[in-house]
C-alpha cells in the first residue's frame, strides 16, 4: 500500500532509453531529468555489484551477535558492544571514531513466570514489557478478563476490571511494510494503562507477532502519568507482558469453557538510574566538503532475549558495510558520510540523545538522513525527500538499484527511522525493506544469526552503497528540491 | 528409503482392474489374492470417508492440549490426563474403561540456566535432558570441550575430559521417516556417560532437531551403570542438557575464536520415587470373537515444556477418534478392539507395564497391534505383518486408502511402536506419517495445538479406521500369514 504508486515511477524514471552510458545524456524538454555524472553512475554500479559479489556486511554482523549478543540498553553488555563497534570502525578506516555517552534509566529483566492456577492449571510462556514495573517476589494471582479485541478493552468501562488481570488476544496481522505492527502497536504501548485506567491490576497482550513459535515478543510500553481513570487520580503502573502467540490462543480456547480462569503471574524487573548508553560516531570524511555529512546507520542496543540481528545488528552491518565499501574507493566522496550506530534504540532514548550531541548548525549541514532498522531482507523501493524522485539524483539511483529489483518510489519519505525522528529540518530517506518475515522474530530470543538471508543482505548493502554514495559525492541539495514549487 | 519397495508393491497389489465392487472377485492363479468380502471393504471406505469429512480426532486432542496440557509422567498432571481420558472414552461408548496404575520414580525439571562466562559474556538456551542429576544448586563453572561430531567425542581419550563441559553440536538430518532421529539418537541416549568416562563433569549437545528455532528440545538419557571408564570404576553420572540450535552454533562460532570458553550451569531437577503412572484401557467388545484383541493407541503423557499435541495428543486422538466411527456403526466388530493410552512412554516406563498388565494369555489371543506416535501429517504406507501384505487382508486395505494417498508397503513392519516393544509374539502393524517436520517441535515447548494440519489429521484417522475395522471384523490370522513359507 504503502508503495503503491512506486510502479509509475519507475516507469516515469527509468524507463527511456536515450539515456545510454558513456556520455552525458541531454536533457529533453518535459522529458526525464538528466542522469548525474556518467562517472558518479559508473562507481555507484560497481558499488553495487561489489556488494553483491562480496560478503561485507555478514562478518560484521557475525562479530557482534557472537562477541557481544545480547545488548540491552545502557548495559554492561551495551557497553561492549560500543566498544566492539568503534575498534571495528577505526580497523575499517573511518574516521572521527568516538562515543557520544548520555544518561538514562537502564531497566533490567527478572523472573517472568506465569501459571493458569484453575481451571487448567498449566504453565504460560510470557516476557515482560520494558519498562514494566515489578510484581511482588511471591507473584500476584488474580483472575482474567480476556479481550478479543483491544477495542473490546477501550470500551469496558472504567472500574468494571477491578482486582483482575486484563489480557488482549487480539492478533496482528502479516504485511511486508510493518503496517501491521503500526496498527498494533498500541495494544502493547498503551494497553498497560487502559487497564490500569479500568482497575486491572496487571495487563497481558498476545505478542505483537506473525509467528506462531512458543517464543514472546517483549517491546516497550508507555506509562501515561497523566492518564486519569476518575478526575485527579492516574492510572497506577501495572505490571504487563506479552504471552507467546500459542499461548494467547490457550488462554482463547479455556475462555471457551466459560469458567473463571485464575492466573498467578511474577515479574521481578529493576531499574538502575544514573546508567549510560552511548551512540557510536564513524566517518568518512569528505574531500571537498567536509562540513556538509550524508548520515546513515542503525542502532547497536538489542533486546535482551536475542541476539539482536535482525534488530539491529543487521542495520549496523549494512551501513557501516556500505560505507567501507565507499571507504575503499581511489578517493573519499566530496561530501562526509557519517555512520551513527545509535544506543538505546529500543527504549526510546536515542533519537533525543543524538540530535543533542548534533545540535542545530550540524543538522543544518546535514544533506540526507536515513537508518537501517527492519532486518536484512530484500529492499524494494526507496523513498527520496519531496522533490527528489524526478530529480537527476533520483532517476540515477533508479538506473542503479533497478538491477537489483528495486525502484525510487514517488511516495516522499515519510520518515527516516526512529532514531532520526528529533532531528529538525533534515531531509530524510527510506530504503524500504521487505517485512513479511520480521515480526516472526521481531523482539524475540529468536533474534538470531541464523535467520539471515545472506544474499538478501547483501542486495541491502548494494542499495546503501549505491544511495549513499550518489548523495556523498554528487551536488544534490535536497532541501532545493523540496522547495520547488 | 525404508518405504522404498512400497511403489513395487502399490502396482503389484492394486493396480488389476478385475476386482470391481460389488460382488466378490473370483480368484486367478497367480493373479493377486481375492478381497475381503464386499460388505467389509465398503464398510471401511465409508469409514474412510466419514473421517475425511468430519472433524472425529481435533475436539479430542484440543480438549487434552487444553484442559489439561502438558502431562509429565507420574505427575498430577498425567494423573488428571488418566481421568480426564476415561472420561471421554466412557462417554464415546467405550467398555471396559479403566486405569491400570503402575509405581514408577517421577522426574521432575527444576531450574535450568546457562551462561558463558568467558569470553563473550551471554546467555544460553538450554533444557535437562529427562533423567539428568542435577548440579549443585548454585551450578558449576567449567571450560567446554566442543565436539563436532559425536564420533570425535567418542575419539577422545579416557580422562581427557577431565573437569570439562563436554559438548556435541552434530546436526541432526532431517529425514521424513525419523531415521535421521534413530541415527542420532545416541548424542543424546549415550553421550552423558561417554562423556563422564572421560572424565567430563557435564554434557551438553545440540538439540536432537530440524528446526532453527531458539528452542531447545528435551529427551531421555540413558546412564549406563556398568560403562567405566577405569576397570571396577563405572562412569558418574554427569548433568546433562540440550541447546537450542542457534546456541549450538553460537558455541561453534565462539570456538573459532581460539580462546577457551568457560560455561556456567545450573539444573536443579529432582525425582520423586514410589510415583505411578497409568494406562488408560477402553474396549469395543468383539460380537462374535470378544477374546481376539485388535491393539490400537497413542500414549497419553507428554513432556512437560509443550502441550503434547504432536507427542502425543494426536496420536491419542487420532486412535480413539477412528475406534469411535467404528464404535457408531451399527454393530460391532467380530473382534474386539482395545484402545491403549500408555502412560510413562516418553520415560520409556510404559511397554514394560502395559506387558505386565497384560501377560502372555492376552498377548497370545492379540491379533495385530499398533501404535500411533508420529505427529499427524500424513500416512503414506501401512506396514503389516511378514506375509500380510500380499494377503486378501493387505490388497483389501490397499484398496481402500489409495485414494487418501497411502499404500500397503512390501516391506514388513519392524515394530508397532515404542509402547508395544515387551509383546511377545504379537503381530505388529505401522502406519507411517510423514515425519518431515516432525522433529521441528519435537519435545519443545512448541509442540501446541496449533501446529496440527486438521485435513492431515482426518486423513490419518481415515487411514486408521479402515485398518482397525479391517482388522477386527475379518478373520485374518497374521500369525498364519506369517508362518507360511
């Protein structure tokens, strides 16, 4: 849906064939914009090719899942993966390699138990939320109140849940461009204090999943302070998590029977103020402009249940993959490329931290911003500033991704990636990824090397390479383009 | 492979054209044998064909995966599975319905947590093999020995081991008829006490499994009391532990780091001795022969992780579902058919009990047993006793259920299933599934319902029906097929 009119555009941008390499093309009244340099063309193609040929990326992202693993936010282990990060960039020949610290609230799991105590007595499978407050050690038992649909729970009126455990089951559905999680991502987020708001004392959703594995999705979730039940009272914090999808369905099928379904549930999460995360910096810096930067990246924090590759080691690998491959060019681009491997992505820390390392006259130097955060399979479209799709930069990133079954779509990046989202003013872009399979693992322990399609990781690192490249080393002003009327 | 003779036998048994329904077909010489009167083979398509349109084995194998789900043996659990599964039989309009008990020592997981310690900090996925000691309470540290191959394992010198956590990631093949399983099965049967003969303080392999799933599976262990290792020193027995796949191959990356790896681990299991276990018996008294038995069932614990819906809820379901069609029909079978749920099986308690229970006077009047204890996918051949295949009984069967895709194999089965391996002297029969994916779920927590293929599973209770209903209203000897020359 999201890329629906991408077909024309193609079509629109790629599709005459005057425009034949070596030689620059003229331009034709109310034809297609000029192709960029044939040169700039040239190296882009190679770009991409040499990543399909190669194996950039995988190594790095088999360091950091194996060496490092698990790297929750503002952890030991984030620590050492910062670490990792800026020894592998300084080994790889970037530049200005450091770690940019901020302060945060780290939240560490516990114990997350549950049992269905009667009418079925059996053991749940869950994972708490980030960021979910504690249980007392010795659990709480109370008995369900189980929603079919998240609308089901807004409508139940406050106070009717009193004393009892809410639980969602509503499932969400498969998309390729993560709509379906966009939809749902509320019944995770704000459930906790919808119920709390109606009495509940403690809230379960079926993961915000695609799978069926016995394996939950844990994500965060946002306490409203000011999210009030009855006039001055806010809603209390309740414990919450995310029941694997077979068992959200169990809960589902003992509904069936109509008896009261008792559950004792035990989460025993901390919190240590005062930790520190870091974003890691690496550049290239550019040879003619070297003020003016073309930011990419991806985040290094992970949840704790996996390893962390598809989210976001692939990212990470990607991009600095990418640039390494720009890196080894005869000469750097004119303008810097800048890698920031963001911490604490996950909690909802980054985005804020970065754009107060980078303040306004960096921003305003900044050319194009975009991150690689929806796993490592095939890239399908790209998504330009306002203006720029039918702009020369466009129809030549189109010329060279086409070969690898991707397009510049005409839909205008709507954003760049949410560790991008506090940055003011920079123009944005999208490589769009296919998501058919990412909320199968989304979140999970089942986060794991694994599950990468080497190949459909390296047609990511062409694309970046390819993108990247053309805005490092051309002219284009993304911000012109965007103005013109 | 093990099936690959049933094609030939396809084409030898029901490929003439001359035996067409009604009226019974004379026999040629040399041709194939006559079927079983008319009434008999349409009697058994009708089944054949009311399982396939029905719904006869889902309702019970969701009401077990439910109401009770997992059902350790010896435990409460199995003991309400033993309750509730007479219930049902009862009310289905069974006779004979009873339990008979047997003591046994139950075992019981307790904690299971590891952790590498050095180098590359990190949370493992593990589960205790069923039967496995328990570490001390606060675990054991030590340095991995990593094995490639079960066979390098068993390479190593006596006292090599010595203080090591022994590990074997060999991979299991997957295989559709289990023999990948059985050629692997002794990593997990035999490895613990090779191990500790070496000198290994613990053991871990790779999950016996297809799957990449983060999810590791259980099974027995088998320590051996007179293997020793020193002469008059038998092997200690040493804890031991399966990985989840992606662990296994995370300790295989880390090894090719070079540097040692430490582990720690934690299983605190504990057993409870004097415990019992029951098989659930329920009968459909034969109206002629009610001495002469046909022996069919499933057996009715489960580990404890998963719900037991493919081990082995189906193939409780999948028997008693295609008794009761036989049960709704209007008279009974000249035999009678017994439908045994063993319990204990997955401890291998239960072919030992139920043989007790039923000595060699019963064993003796046992015309053919079978067990169905292979998932729920699809049954693709029938093995039958030596000679029976070429029997009027085996073409009247191959009739039958080539049109739900399955056929009378020339081969002879070698065994009826692990619960019926004490029997002496009894006819054994398998129908074999399609155990593809078998080994995807197989003893993990995701073994739940909702991985059962309901058309797969009519078509097995099809299969099973025409079978049984064969078996007991005809008058086939198998003992007699088998002792001609």
């Amino acid at each position: 849906m999201k890329f629906g009119l991408g077909i024309v555009a193609m079509t629109l941008l790629g599709g005459s064939a005057y425009a034949q390499l070596p030689g620059t093309p003229p331009a034709m009244p109310d034809g297609p914009p000029p192709l960029l340099a044939p040169q700039l063309v040239a190296t882009a193609e190679n770009l991409r090719d040499k990543a399909l040929e190669g194996n950039a990326a995988y190594p790095l992202l088999e360091g950091l899942t194996t060496e490092i693993g698990p790297r929750l936010a503002a952890t030991d282990a984030e620590h050492r993966a910062a670490e990792w990060a800026a020894a592998r960039l300084k080994a790889m020949g970037f530049e200005n390699v450091h770690l940019e610290p901020f302060k945060m609230t780290a939240w560490i799991r516990g114990q997350e138990t549950a049992e269905v105590v009667s009418p079925f007595p059996q053991r749940l499978v869950l994972t708490a939320l980030g960021g979910s407050v504690a249980t007392p050690p010795e659990g709480i038992e109370a008995e369900v109140a189980i929603f079919k649909t998240y609308d089901a729970l807004l409508a139940a009126p406050v106070g009717s849940l009193a004393g009892k455990i809410a639980v969602v089951t509503q499932p969400m559905p498969r998309t390729g461009d993560g709509s379906g999680y966009g939809a749902s991502y509320q019944i995770r987020g704000l459930g906790p204090s919808e119920a709390a708001k109606r009495g509940a004392v403690a809230y379960l959703l079926r993961s915000l999943a695609t799978d069926e594995r016995r394996l939950p999705h844990t994500g965060t979730l946002q306490y409203l302070p000011n999210f009030s039940g009855a006039p001055g009272r806010p809603a209390p914090k309740i414990p919450a998590a995310a029941l694997s999808v077979p068992d959200a369905e169990q809960l589902d099928r003992m509904a069936l029977r109509g008896k009261p379904i008792r559950i004792h549930l035990t989460l025993t999460p901390t919190t240590q103020p005062d930790a520190t995360s870091y974003t890691v910096i690496g550049e290239l810096k550019g040879r003619e402009r070297p003020d003016e930067v073309v930011l990419i990246g991806g985040h290094l924090d992970s949840w704790d249940l996996g390893t962390g590759a598809i989210d976001d080691g692939a990212g990470v690998a990607i991009t600095a993959a990418a640039a390494k491959l720009i890196a080894d060019l005869p000469e750097r681009p004119r303008r810097t490329i800048r890698v920031a491997l963001f911490g604490a992505e996950e909690v909802g820390q980054s985005n804020a931290s970065y754009a107060a390392a980078h303040p306004a006259a960096d921003q305003a130097r900044t050319v194009i911003a975009s991150e690689c955060d929806f796993g490592a399979d095939h890239i399908y479209a790209v998504d330009l500033p306002k203006g720029a799709a039918a702009s020369s930069f466009g129809r030549s990133l189109g010329r060279v991704i086409a070969p690898i079954g991707a397009f510049v779509s005409s839909e205008t990046a709507k954003d760049g990636g949410a560790d991008l989202e506090s940055l003011v003013g920079v123009p944005l872009a999208q490589l769009a990824q296919d998501g058919t399979r990412y909320f199968d693992l989304h979140h999970t322990a089942d986060d794991t090397l694994d599950k990468i399609d080497r190949a459909q990781m390296n047609q990511n690192v062409a694309a970046w390479a390819a993108f990247t490249y053309l805005a490092a080393d051309s002219d284009v002003d993304f911000r012109a383009l965007a103005a013109k009327p």
